[in-house]
C-alpha cells in the first residue's frame, strides 16, 4: 500500500501477483513525508508528515476488521482493502514532519522518530504503547476481582477447589467417603472433573496467599508465595497455584510516553528493527539512518542503534559511504537468513576442520543491515 504524496490524500495498492497498482482507500487528509506501520495484523497506522498547512501531529488508522467484506453475501470473505476506510487515531505530543517509524520486538509497542516541528528538526522519540498484549501476572501484584487469562493462550487445567478439613465439623460417615475419595486419587485413578481454564476465557481472582495468615486456620495449607484461587465463568473454584502461567487481559487503550533521545537532531531518516541472529543470544536493534540535521540542505551520513529493551539512549554506531536524506531501509535477507547466521550446509557437504591460527578480532558491528 503506498499512501499519500505531496498534495495526495489518495492510495495505491500493488497486487504482488499481477505486479499491477489499482486505487486504494482515501486518506481523511493529503500528507507527504509521513510514517507508515502496520500496528498488528489488522490495523495500519499513519502518522506525521506535512499537509497543505505545514507540519502534522495528527494520526490516521486503518481497522481491516471494520471494513467492508469483499462479497457481501459471503461470510468467508476476506475484507476489502479498496472499500477500507480510515480513522482518526491519537495525536503525537508534537508535530513531526518527515518522522521515522519502526516497531519494536516487544508486543504493542511502536516508536516514532526525529521529524521537523515547523521550527527545528527534533532528536526526540516517542512511545505508542497499543495495550493489546498480555500483562504477566508477576510483573505487578494481583488483587481479587481482577480478571486473568492464560498467558501463553493455551488452556488451563487445575484441582477443583476442596476446602480445608477441620477435626469439630462433621460425622463420621463424610469423613470416611472424604478418605475413600482421597485413596480413590492416590491410586491414580482420575478424578471426575478438573476445573479448567478455556482459551481466551477469563477468570476472576477469589483469593491470594497472605504471609500473614501462615499457619492460620482460615488459609489453606496448599497456599504458599506466588499463589492464587480462581473462578471460571460458571463460578467453579480452583486450587491453589502459581500465577506463572496467567496473566492480565489486554486492555486495548493507546497511551504515548517519552521515548530514547537520539544523539543528534534528525528528519528525513529511516529507521528498522534489525533482528539481530540468533534472537535468543543477541537482543533486537533499531537502526535509525539518514536524514536532514539542522544545517540548511545538509543530509547525514551517520547512523545510529538502539539496544532494544537495554538503552535509554541511542548511540552511534557508524558512518554511511554517502550522505543520505529521505532515504529508506529493510533487513535484508541473503539466502533467507537474517545478519550473521549461519548458512546450511548442501546436504553431503562435511565439515573441515580448521586449521590452528591466531583468533581473529571480534566485531561487535559485525552484523548487516
């Protein structure tokens, strides 16, 4: 989809297959120089830029699960691209003109870079946080009445909830079916029925270990630090565990926040996150490159890195061969593989042993972008 232009409020869309464009959906207002992100796999941002009046702080989003189907009469359809409208979406703090835009590794977050306020270029970021992810229940205490949901999206199965016994209450008989229940569970044999956690479900907080009551008759002997009851729809109760494997629903409300400072002023750039291979040994990167500083025509050559998730601040990293302003980026791929990973061997191909040399240098830049 190719959006906008200078005077444009207009779309492109490029059918890969046909290798043909064909009119898409109208913007609410013509912007050039503006960022453009897919938010997640239905929605489309666009944000910043330059309109008729001068630079923007406004925002457009795209929602596919709001537009039309491409046959109506048709369930399955998939939506309609060309009949897809946008939405007003929430401001940036400051207008951005020529802002770059990248997605970062971790869920629901989009960071917006540099631009020009009408006034000067800018080496400030800023952070959209979409709240359409799972909050694990360990990153904040839980409280009873929340509602939690599986966090890995799988389902969960646990004890039912089974009071606590107590010596004064009772006769005889119950306890004696109680102890044949409990010899029926020790043999192995299954029980008649779990309380279960669907995919997607909710289910509400009813109880949380207290380190007070330790010992107490009013908590039950299986809580213990990190442990909760819950209540499924139907208001069956569950056994104590782990809130490990649970987590808080996604609230969906877009908040900004301040983000990294940029080491120099900057509009015009490109920006990318680099997922740096393997991902479980090198965390991901956004390389900011290019662009206009406040020298007047004065395009960079530099380039600079963000350590997602570590940083507070960019850092530069190196310098281009050429000066750059407006320019665009993209992880490359060479042999479908991303940065320093190795290529597979053809299959037959042994491995030779290396020769005993001087080890060489190590590179901390050594990756490609």
């Amino acid at each position: 989809l190719v959006l906008g232009g200078y005077s444009l409020d207009s779309s492109e869309i490029l059918d890969i297959e046909a290798m043909r464009f064909r009119p898409g959906p109208q913007l609410r207002s013509a912007r050039a120089c503006a960022a453009a992100v897919m938010l997640d796999e239905h929605r489309l941002m666009v944000a910043g830029g330059y309109d008729r009046l001068g630079c923007c702080d406004s925002t457009e989003i795209m929602d596919l699960r709001k537009a039309p189907k491409e046959d109506e009469w048709d369930d399955e359809s998939p939506p309609s691209l060309e009949k897809a409208r946008f939405w007003p979406g929430p401001r940036l703090s400051r207008q951005r003109g020529g802002c770059a835009v990248a997605r970062l590794a971790a869920p629901g977050r989009v960071l917006f870079i540099g631009g020009f306020d009408g006034q000067e270029r800018l080496n400030s970021t800023e952070l959209l946080d979409l709240g359409n992810y799972v909050i694990p229940c360990e990153k904040r205490p839980p409280v009873i009445g929340e509602k939690v949901v599986s966090k890995d999206g799988s389902a969960q199965v646990a004890d039912l909830y089974k009071p606590k016994k107590k010596d004064d209450e009772g006769d005889g008989e119950d306890s004696d079916e109680e102890e044949h229940n409990d010899a029926e569970a020790e043999e192995g044999k299954p029980r008649k029925k779990n309380w279960t956690l669907a995919d997607r479900d909710e289910a509400t907080i009813v109880a949380l270990y207290d380190p007070e009551l330790d010992g107490d008759s009013d908590q039950d002997d299986d809580a213990e630090e990190g442990t909760f009851r819950l209540a499924d729809l139907e208001g069956t109760e569950s056994a104590w565990q782990s809130i490990e494997g649970y987590g808080y629903p996604p609230h969906h409300h877009m908040a900004w926040s301040v983000g990294p400072t940029l080491c120099c002023c900057r509009s015009g750039s490109a920006a990318v996150l680099f997922p740096t291979a393997p991902l479980r040994e090198h965390k991901p990167r956004v390389v900011v490159a290019g662009g206009c500083d406040d020298l007047p025509n004065q395009a960079l050559r530099s380039a600079e890195v963000l350590q997602v998730g570590e940083a507070t601040q960019f850092m530069d990293a190196v310098q281009m061969c050429e000066r750059r302003a407006y320019c665009g980026a993209s992880v490359a791929t060479v042999l479908g593989k991303l940065g320093n990973e190795p290529a597979e061997k053809p299959s037959g191909e042994h491995e030779q042993v290396p020769q005993e040399s001087e080890p060489a240098p190590q590179d901390a830049t050594s990756d490609d972008a």
